[in-house]
C-alpha cells in the first residue's frame, strides 16, 4: 500500500511517499521532501497566513513531481477526462495557478498512483490548511486512492514513532506495541502548549492548554523584543546556553500553582518586555544581558512545563512520557525531561531534532495508526474542511 502524506498547516511544505508493509503497522520511506518558508516569513517577524498559503500553493506541484520521479512511482498516461478537469477545477477554484499547474502536470507525467493520501485539516493556519486539504482531494480523486485527514496534533505525537536514520533502514517506525500505555504527552509547538492524556494510539483526551500564548509563540515574541530574528526558538536557546542567572533577572512562573493542568504565558512575555526596557532605559541592555534573559526566560518556560506534566503524570498513572512539537528541540527543556523520567523509572519519548518541527513524515505515521486498526479513509475526492481550531 503506497500512502502519500501532505502538510501545510503552517509554513512548511511536506510531503512524503512510503510503502506500508502487509501486517500494516509499519512502513519504508520512498520519499520525504519539507519545503521551508522561513526564509520568506522572516521579513515580517512571523508567519503571515496569507503569504504562506500562497507559497504552499506554489511549492505543491514540484513537491509532486519530485515525489513521483524519486519513488519512481507508476503513472498511468492518459488525458484526463472532461469531467475530471471540472472536477478538479471546481475543488481547486480558490487556487487557480494550482489547478492549472495541476492538469498540465497530469497530462505531460500521467497519473501517479497511490492507494492512500493523508493530508492535515487542522489544527493551523486555516487559509494554510486549505490548499493542502484541497490538492489532496484533487489528487485522491485522479489517482483513486482513499483520503485519510490527519490532525496535525496526533502528528506531532506520531512523530516519535520514527526510528533516527529511517531512510537506511527496511522499517521505519519502532514496533507499535512495544509503548507503555497510558501515557501522557506534552506538545509545545509555535501554535499549541497541550498536555494529552494518550490511553492508547488513537484513543487522546486533552487534559490542559494554554490560555493565551503558545510556547513557541512566546519564544517567537521574546526573541524579537531581543532583536534576533525569526523563528526565535532556536536563538533564544543558542544566546541562554551563555547566559548567567543573576538576581536581578528573574521571571514569574505563570500559574504553576494554579492546581489544573492549563498554562498562560503572555504574562511572562510582558515581564520580559518590562525588563528589557528597564534595562534599555538604564543603558544596560548589553549582549551579556540578553543572553542572561534568554537564560532566565527557558527556565522559567521549563519549570512551568516540568511541574504541570509532572502533576499530569501522576494524575493520569503515566507509564510513559511523550514531549513533541518544535519546541522539544530546545535542549534545555528536553534535559528537564530527562532527568523527571529517569527518576520516575519511565521512558521518554522525544521525536528525532530533524523531525521535531513539522514534516509529513509524522502525518504518514499518524495514518499508519488508523490503517492498522483497519480504518479504510474516506472515498477519492470526498468533500473534506480545513478545522483551523481542530481538537483532539
Ligand atoms: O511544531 P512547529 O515546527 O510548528 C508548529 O506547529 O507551530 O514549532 C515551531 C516552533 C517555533 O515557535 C520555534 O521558535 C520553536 O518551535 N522552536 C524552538 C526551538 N526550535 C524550534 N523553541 C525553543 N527552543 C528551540 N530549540
Ligand atoms: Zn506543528
């Protein structure tokens, strides 16, 4: 079974081919391409929903081409019949430079075959989602494979099925049964701060999140103010690992008493704002200084996410820990982690770094654990909606 995944929930372009095995629990990667728009976002300091949706509708169709010729994937050469092209003009009628780059590249390449196609319809940017949502339904529909939606969330949870160096192995996914369940998963993302309860694959209950700000947002906006550039993630963590804590640098660690499982972190971003302009105005806002509000920043950032999934393991008799979503790549924040579960005499499950941010690979493995469970998708071409708000 040939499954073709697909995301563009935010500002990468993914899409991965793989060839799921018989027994259907795991699978090999033919292909796995991500397109990053950051390099364009970075201008406006963010990611701009119009503009990213835009690029997706670009980038789709050499990220097709790449696919299908990597894979050598089989195509069937005919012209597409009259009621296909309206058909497919009709599903892709709010991105018209798609669908024609669509039907030419069908009836210059033929028709590519895939039995299954799984594509994210939320949660994310909702103009973002639709153009993968929508090609997706225009590609099922030729090719005649069933169309699986994917939440982005469960993705990032499915993400740290994949074995490091998949590419050279037969299988790339850990043996689904081998996890101890339940376990509880914490997804930090540029647009999420979750605290799942996971009683199996398939089976989540969200059991907290943040009230304001993401945690990668906060990253975002403090990385900012500290004039480093887009995404500010991985800046921030680059300047705190030569930060010093000093007595004058502290943040609140907002509602880490609150006694429930829900997070806020605009306060914490306006306290770090507060400082940095006292530091301004004092003529004292030196490199050293910012590395050691960086610093102070992801400590405050770790304790309040340490102590909610810490009560949420206990909470929930957790056997097992998941932390996913780009902001698991901060090594700060993963070593906090570490150190929780080893003294708990758990595992923790963290993604591979490269795939820690959004790939398709995590929406092709989120599929797996569908089909295994005998799942068969929706019909080709079935009308489907991108959930710009999509729960668990
Ligand atoms: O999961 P992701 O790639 O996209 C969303 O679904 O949002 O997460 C992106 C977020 C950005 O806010 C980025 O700044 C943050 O992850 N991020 C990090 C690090 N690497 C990426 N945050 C903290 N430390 C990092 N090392
Ligand atoms: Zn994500």
């Amino acid at each position: 079974m040939r499954l073709l995944s697909i995301e563009t929930s935010c500002d990468e372009t993914a899409m991965s081919l793989v060839e799921v095995n018989e027994r259907r629990d795991n699978f090999r990667v033919l292909s796995d391409i991500t397109i990053s728009q950051i390099d364009i976002h970075r201008e406006y300091g963010g990611v701009f929903p119009a503009l990213a949706k835009r690029e997706h509708a670009k980038n789709l169709i050499p990220l097709l081409k790449a696919t299908v010729d990597r894979s050598g994937t089989k195509t069937e050469v005919r012209k597409l019949r009259k009621e296909e092209e309206e058909k497919v003009q009709k599903i892709l009628s709010r991105e018209k430079n798609l669908a024609e780059e669509f039907i030419s590249y069908l009836s210059e390449n033929g028709i590519p075959h895939f039995d299954a196609v799984s594509v994210t319809i939320g949660p994310g940017l909702a103009p973002a989602l639709w153009t993968g949502v929508n090609f997706a339904r225009a590609l099922s529909l030729v090719s005649g494979a069933r169309l699986y939606p994917a939440n982005h969330m469960e993705g990032h949870i499915a993400s740290i099925l994949l074995k490091p160096r998949y590419l050279e192995e037969e299988e790339a996914l850990f043996l689904l049964d081998t996890f101890p369940f339940p376990m509880v998963a914490l997804l930090i993302s540029g647009g999420h701060t979750q605290l799942v309860h996971v009683r199996d694959w398939g089976e989540y209950e969200l059991v907290g999140e943040t009230l304001d700000d993401a945690v990668g947002e906060a990253f975002d906006k403090v990385a900012r103010m500290l004039g480093l550039p887009y995404p500010g993630g991985p800046e921030i963590s680059r300047i705190a690992k030569e930060g010093k804590i000093r007595e004058d640098i502290h943040f609140p660690r907002p509602m880490i008493h609150s006694g429930d499982f829900r997070f806020s972190f605009s306060g914490l971003k306006t306290s770090v704002r507060y400082l940095i302009r006292y530091f301004e105005k004092a003529g004292k806002l030196d490199e050293q200084t910012k590395r050691d509000i960086a610093l102070a920043f992801e400590e405050a950032v770790r304790d309040v996410l340490l102590a909610k999934t810490a009560k949420a393991l206990d909470e929930y008799g957790a056997r097992g820990l998941i932390v996913a979503g780009g902001v698991s790549a901060n090594e700060r924040i993963a070593q906090a982690f570490r150190e929780e579960t080893e003294k708990r005499g758990i595992p923790l499950y963290l993604p591979e770094r490269y795939l820690c941010g959004d790939n398709a690979l995590m929406i092709a493995a989120s599929a797996l654990l569908k089909i295994r469970k005998g799942d068969e998708g929706i019909p080709p071409g079935t009308e489907m909606r991108a959930v710009g708000n999509l729960h668990f």
